[in-house]
C-alpha cells in the first residue's frame, strides 16, 4: 500500500494531500494500513511496474 508520509523531526506526520492525490479521495493512513481500501487496477498495475524496474 502507498501511504502519503512526511517526516518532519522526530514526528511522522501524514500526507494528507499525497494520499488524496493517489487514492482520489481523502484517506487516513489509518484506513491504509487496516487495507480497508480498493486500490484502482490500473495504479496496481503501475505500482507493480515501478517495483520490477527499480530492482
């Protein structure tokens, strides 16, 4: 799962944007983690391309 994250200091602090911006609504991390999401096809699909080509 992509999670929108800044690391500010010794703070994690979401990203709210980040994940608005990749899901295409706003979503907690929270909700992220607990995979109580649908990824769209498509971003799989791109996800799954970007980690076989950064190997």
């Amino acid at each position: 799962a992509y999670i929108g994250v800044s690391f500010q200091g010794s703070a994690i602090e979401e990203d709210n944007k980040a994940n608005e911006l990749f899901y295409g609504k706003s979503i907690s991390n929270r909700t992220i983690l607990g995979n109580k999401i649908t990824v769209n096809p498509a971003v799989l699909k791109l996800l799954l391309l970007v980690k076989k080509v950064s190997k």
